[in-house]
C-alpha cells in the first residue's frame, strides 16, 4: 500500500512538472518532439533483457552469431523506439469536445486528430479519474480518439488534464504526451426516482382517464410505486418477463406540470433527479409539460430542445451563475 502511494505521488509530481513545463493548449494543436516522452513497455523490458542475455551468452562463448544476431535485435530496437516515437510527433490536434451526461454516468471525450502514420493506435487517458474506458482511434487521418469518464455531480464540468498514448507499431515502446485542453459541459441531475408521473391539471379521472382514452399501445416501461395494476401488462409477467406497464397514445397530448415546490423529499438532489426523470419520461412519450423551479420562470414546450433547455436548468439550479447560464 505505502508503495502504490509512493508511486502514485512520484507519477503526479513528473506529470505536474510537465504541464508547468508546457502550459495551457489550444486548438488546433501540432504536438512538437519536445513535449513528447517515450519508455519501454513490460515487453520492450523483457525484449531488452533478452538482449543483454544473448549479448553476454555471445561474449563468453565466442559465438560470432549469436553477437551477430544481438546486434541485428538491437538495431530493430532502436528502430522501434524512433517509430513509436514519431506516431506522435507531427500529430495534429484539431478539435475536442464533449457531450452532456447525466450524474452517475459518463462523459465522452472525443479528440479529432490528424496523424501521420497509418497504425497510430492513440489512446485517451486520464489518472484523476475512475473508473475510464479508452477507446483507440484507427490511426487515419481525421480520428477520434476517446475516452469515457465517470461523473458524479450535477453541474459545470470541466476535463482534467489527459494523456495521448501510443505503442505501435512494435508494442516495445509506450510514447506519450500531457494535454490541457478546455474541454467542459453539463452534467445533468441523474436519472432517478419512482414516483409517478404527475396527471394533467384539470383532468379527473387519473389512470382510468389514461385506460378510457387508449387508441394504440406505444410501448412497454418498468412498473413504478403509483402505477394503477390494470395497466400492467399482467400475460408478459406470467411468461417470465419483469414487471411492465403499458402506455397508450391517447393520453400523449396532455400537458403535465412537474413542480419542485410540490416534491415532499427534503433532500434538493433527490427532487432535482425526479424531476429530470419526469421530463425524460415526457419527452420520450411526446408529452407537453412544464417545469416549474423556485426563484426562475417556467419552462413549458416539448420536444427535443425543450427536454435541454429544461436539462440545463436542473443542472444548473441553486448553482452561482446560473441565472447567466
């Protein structure tokens, strides 16, 4: 444990000292041979330590082709290492940026880079966070090197520093550089709570006004605490599938009021996220709805640009700022 902590620190403190070295990037962005640093990998140790033993078993037995073919091993090293050094140099940075996502989920990094050779294999990293999934570009011009980060606050968010990583085309050496890109988005509230989806106001009637109303079964969700047992889609439950209720058409046009001050739960976040879920389930349904948070005017609409609008504003709630935003 006392060596993963020490590792850990060594490996910030040379990072630290390489984006003081380098300072702030800006797109687009030809990454230079200095700010490039290049080691082996495991295998590129152990294909030198095969080395340094066929040079010494060579030596002491005088075997002019063992030497031979040392030599020849390292040669193709250091061949390699050149290689593996050059899919990054030359590298055009050109754009980057990331997509919305919700608490508890992940933002997806995305680079669009130029390079110049043909099997680049670039990876995106990033040690501040866990966990992350790389995705390797192709190595043709214009690809999108990714990589997925976990978020777990609402909010402004903004990307760490990240690492650009190659170890083609030998996989002896790993070559790398430190990007400090202005990368940010919105994370917004995550996706949760079981409540039903508040009736229309005005309307009597509730979940038989919904049954009344049927034209077309649109689809099938989870069953939610609030939901009436006659939409229950009770034949799938006996053939094995979970519990589902059906949704109907006839009911899609009415306009809903999800109202913050309306919610019972003490806990902000907890009301936030029931709120996102409610726009979620409206907009997915065609639903018209409005969104109603203290201390900002309603939002009522539908549609795509609605549900962001609407998004932005729960993420951004309570936050300083956000009347700006």
């Amino acid at each position: 444990m006392a060596q993963g902590k020490l590792t850990t620190g060594f490996r910030n403190r040379i990072r630290d000292w390489a984006l003081r070295r380098q300072g702030a990037d800006a797109l687009p962005l030809t990454l230079a041979a200095r700010r490039i640093y290049i080691l082996p990998t495991r295998a590129g140790w152990t294909f030198a330590m095969l080395i340094v033993v066929m040079f010494i078993a060579g030596m002491n037995y005088d075997n002019g082709l063992a030497l031979l073919f040392t030599f020849w091993l390292t040669g193709f090293a250091l061949v390699a290492m050149v290689q593996t050094q050059r899919n990054l140099a030359g590298t055009q940075l050109l754009s980057a940026g990331a997509a919305p996502a919700f608490a508890g989920d992940h933002v997806a990094i995305a680079i669009v880079v130029s390079t110049r050779g043909a099997a680049a294999d670039l990876r995106l990293s990033c040690e501040d966070a866990a966990p992350s999934e790389s995705v390797p570009a192709s190595g043709s011009a214009d690809d999108m090197p990714q990589l997925h980060i976990e978020v777990r606050r609402r909010g402004h968010w903004h990307a760490p520093p990240l690492r650009l990583t190659s170890t083609a085309p030998f996989g002896l050496f790993r070559t790398w550089t430190w990007l400090t890109l202005d990368i940010s988005t919105l994370v917004y509230p995550r996706l949760a709570g079981n409540l039903a989806i508040p009736e229309s106001p005005g309307v009597d009637g509730g979940a038989a006004n919904m049954v009344n109303n049927q034209d077309e079964l649109a689809w099938l969700r989870d069953f939610r605490d609030g939901d009436s047992p006659r939409q229950v889609a009770w034949k799938a439950y006996a053939r094995g599938a979970p519990l589902l209720v059906r949704e109907y058409r006839g009911y899609a046009m009415a306009s809903r009021d999800f109202d913050f001050s309306a919610l019972r739960d003490p806990d902000v976040e907890a009301r936030l996220s029931q709120l996102a879920r409610w726009c979620v389930d409206a907009a997915a349904r065609g639903e018209h709805w409005t969104l109603r948070l203290p201390d900002s005017p309603p939002l009522t609409g539908a549609g795509p640009e609605h549900l962001e609008q609407c998004l932005q504003k729960l993420a951004l709630h309570g936050m300083r700022g956000s009347a700006a935003a």
